[in-house]
C-alpha cells in the first residue's frame, strides 16, 4: 500500500477536516474529561478545534490525508490561538465544577509556551477508523520538514500519554507533566530545528 497524499487544506475543505479530528480525538482523555458525554464531546469539538486552531485554515498550514483519514493544523510562528473563544467555549460547555482545575491546568501551560518565534501544533489526529497504520507518522514527518526548513522549534502539548512516543520519534522532548486535580495529563513537548 502507498502512502496517502499529504494537502494543505483549503477552506472549503475545512468541514471534513474538523469532521475528521473530531473522529480522531473520540478517546482523547482530555477532551472527553471535558464532555464525557457522546452529545456534549459531538456540539463542543468543532468549537474547540476551530478556537484552538482554526487560523491554521487562512495561514495555509493546515494539513489532511487524501481521503481526509486524518489531519494536522499547525500555527506558524505569531499566530495564536483564539483564546477568548476558547474560554467562552469552557463557560459555555464545561461542567462548571471542572472549570477552575482545567482553567489552573492552562495557566501553567503557558509557563511551557517558547517565547521566541515557533510553529505550534494545537491539534494532529487520524480518523479512528484509520489509526494504526502509520498516518499519524507521516502527517508529523511532512511538517516537521517545514519546521526544519525555516530553523524554527515547533511546540505542542500532548494530551494524551499513548502519542508521547510518537512524537518523541520525530524530535520532540518532554519538556514538563501537567497535571491538576482530576484534570488528566497535560505533556508539553518542544523540537529544536534539525
């Protein structure tokens, strides 16, 4: 079997690509903390995906598999996330006696953030249908490569401790562990410019 096409996602496309991540984050630990129900995770996601990393769409670093199996959207280096839709989202959505641990769970997060210019990858996810097969690998291989190019690090915060490894392999090092209350773990990652 060859390896699936790697596009950058034009906005017409974004629907299926969101539909895609959403698939693809269906065992997140932390999302589903956040909406452990089927109905609340299914109205919440694509807010949070396009809070979190929507800009990706208009800065041409979103990525999809052909067939949209699974997708990553990367910010490039000042661009950042929406952080007033991602806090109304929380008020909107969030059981509010998880609210203040997974606001305290973000605020240290931004103790890990690079302050000098960088890609950050908010969201990479392969359909769980598709998952296992390699996807995930390839979709962070093709922009890493960007993140190479430009000598510039690339920053995420893993929240899930099963992708850790994976993104080990492709440079990335554990930088701290985040974990507030009952708010499942936070591992934020740096790579430097290979």
């Amino acid at each position: 079997m060859t390896n699936p096409e790697i596009l950058t996602v034009s906005d017409k496309q974004a629907a299926a690509v969101i539909q895609s991540i959403v698939l693809g984050f269906a065992n997140d630990p932390i999302t589903r903390w956040c909406w452990p129900s089927a109905d609340a995770y299914l109205a919440a996601m694509p807010r949070f995906i396009m809070a979190s990393g929507g800009k990706a769409f208009v800065n041409k670093s979103a990525y999809t598999l052909e067939g949209y199996r699974g997708a990553a959207l990367w910010l490039p280096p000042g661009i950042a996330p929406d952080d007033e839709a991602l806090e109304q989202l929380v008020v909107d959505t969030v059981d509010p006696s998880k609210q203040e641990e997974l606001g305290a769970a973000f605020k240290e997060l931004e103790n890990y953030h690079p302050d000098q210019p960088h890609w950050y990858l908010p969201l990479i996810a392969v359909d769980s249908y598709y998952q296992g097969q390699g996807l995930g690998a390839l979709l962070m291989k093709h922009a890493v490569h960007r993140c190479d190019e430009d000598g510039l690090e690339a920053y995420l915060e893993s929240s899930n401790p099963a992708n850790v490894s994976l993104y080990q392999r492709h440079g990335f090092e554990v930088v701290g562990e985040i974990e507030i209350g009952s708010v499942p773990l936070f591992t934020p990652m740096i790579r430097t410019p290979r």
